[in-house]
C-alpha cells in the first residue's frame, strides 16, 4: 500500500491580518511616493487651464528641447543596442581573457554618478581638455553641443541592454548555433536566423528601459550641455529653468509631457512582459509532461 501523497503547504502561511498590513504598507508607500506625485504633476499643468497649457508646450524653445531629446534617444537608443548584443553575444557564448573586467565595466555607469561622468567629458573634450585644443583645430564641437549631449547620454544608458541580454543568451547556451554551423551556415545566417530571433524579446524590453532612462537623463547632460536655450536644453534641462524662473504652469505642462512618455513606455513594457511569461507557459507545460 502505497503512502498518502502530503498536501501542498502554500507558500504564504502568515496570518490575514499581517498580509493585510503588509499590502496596505505597500499601498500607502506607492500613494505618497508614486501616484500622489503623479496626479500633482497633471493638476499643476492643467491648473490654469487648456490654453496655458498648449502655449507651454508649443513653445520655440519647449519644441526644441522636445527634439533635442527624441535626437539623443535615436542616437543612444541604436549605438546602445549594437554594443549590448555584440557584448552580450561575446560574454555568453565565448570564454576569453579579461572576461570579467568587461562585465565590471558594462556595470560601471550604475557606480558612478552621473555628474562624474559629465565632468570627465568635459576633462577630455572642453576647451580645456586634454583633446580640447585639437579639437578646435579641427573646428569640431562635443561639449556644449549636440554630441556631447549624445556621448553623455550613450555613457548612463550603457548597462541596461546588455544587462537584459547578458543572462538570457547564458540560458540558452550554444547548441542551436552550433547546429547551424555544423550544417553549413555562416556567422552571419546564423545571427539573423537563430540568434536574433532568440533574444528579440529580451533586446525589446532592454531598449525600452534604455529608452526611459535616456529621455530622462539630467545630470551627465546638465553638466555638457551648457543649458543654451534653443540649443543645448534636453526637455528635463527646460523643466529646470523654467521652473527656477517661476513659471510653475509651464514647467510642470513640459514635466506632464515628460510624464505620458514615461508612461507610455512603462505600457509597452509591461505588454513585453506580459507576452514573454505567456510565451514561457506552454513551454513549461510540456517540460512538466
């Protein structure tokens, strides 16, 4: 006679009452640091009516600094994903010297702050710099123009694609590649077909926390931009002075704007998310049968 088969223990045994507390601790944490911020930011925006509104976001120089950041996000965006992918492949698949050392310093823009990193641009490349001179030689421009805003922005974005891709081509090891080398595909055949296709949900989600972390970036940018209006103001640099310049309406209509982009991402995250748990379901199912 067989032994009767124990029931599942549920994995949270603690009493209603200490959940309850738990998730009502939760809940006030988020009101007061999350939504409470949030609805104060659209009630400050459209506080003084529609008209302020749309006149503080189409402003000239509310307009530039909005393209000013889409231009930065089109650059760090693509530059960050070839590295993240080329990085992640090498750290995943292959074993070489110095393996460490590279995955420190994918790591490195998260330890130091994003000022030290403007400031080391500004050593390198300002008028001053080490390279400043020859640069002007050349009659080429980085700080307090367009690339050193760029360069700033691709140093605080570094980690976050190759961090979400690092892990995931680990998990998936090398045979299917090496299947497809051993039938007669090249590098390049078996990147599209395999590879690719592989970690398309992975790199998806990495470039859209890539993306909400460059559209926000302050600190690296503020330092290498030279805050001229019109020029060198990211949308979070023309947040700044219009608020330092006590124009609340205006400064918090361009923070709203700030705000539905950052929401828009957090969206489609949340979609990749939901999509890539369905998509591991079924598999689960059949490892279980």
């Amino acid at each position: 006679m067989s032994a009767p088969i124990p029931k599942t223990l549920s994995t949270t045994t603690e009493p209603p009452l200490i959940r309850s507390a738990l998730l009502g601790v939760a809940l006030i944490f988020l009101s007061l640091f999350l939504f409470l911020p949030l609805v104060a930011v659209f009630y400050e925006a459209l506080r003084k009516g529609i008209g302020v509104y749309l006149a503080a976001i189409s402003d000239p120089y509310a307009l530039s600094a909005i393209q000013l950041t889409l231009l930065s996000v089109a650059f760090a965006v693509p530059l960050n994903m070839v590295f993240g992918i080329a990085a992640a492949w090498a750290i995943a698949k292959f074993e070489f010297w110095g393996k460490s050392v590279l995955i420190t310093l994918i790591d490195l823009p998260f330890a130091v702050s994003p000022v030290i990193a403007g400031l080391i641009y500004v050593l390198l490349f300002g008028a001053q710099g080490w390279l400043g001179p020859w640069l002007a030689e050349q009659n080429i421009k980085i700080i307090f123009a367009v690339p050193g805003i760029v360069l700033a922005t691709v140093f605080v974005t570094v980690p976050f694609i190759a961090r979400e891709l690092i892990p995931l081509m680990q998990a998936q090891g090398t045979e299917e590649e090496e299947a497809a080398l051993v039938l007669g595909a090249s590098g390049w055949i078996t990147f599209w077909r395999i590879t690719l296709p592989n970690i398309k949900w992975g790199l998806m989600y990495g470039v859209v926390l890539c993306t909400a972390r460059a559209m926000g970036e302050f600190g690296a940018v503020s330092v290498v931009s030279g805050h001229i209006r019109g020029l060198t103001n990211t949308l979070p640099l023309h947040i700044e002075i219009l608020y330092n310049e006590y124009q609340f309406a205006a400064a918090f209509a361009c923070a709203s704007l700030l705000t539905l982009l950052a929401l828009v991402i957090l969206a489609i995250k949340t979609l990749i998310e939901h999509y890539t748990s369905t998509q591991r379901q079924p598999s689960s199912a059949g490892e279980t049968a």
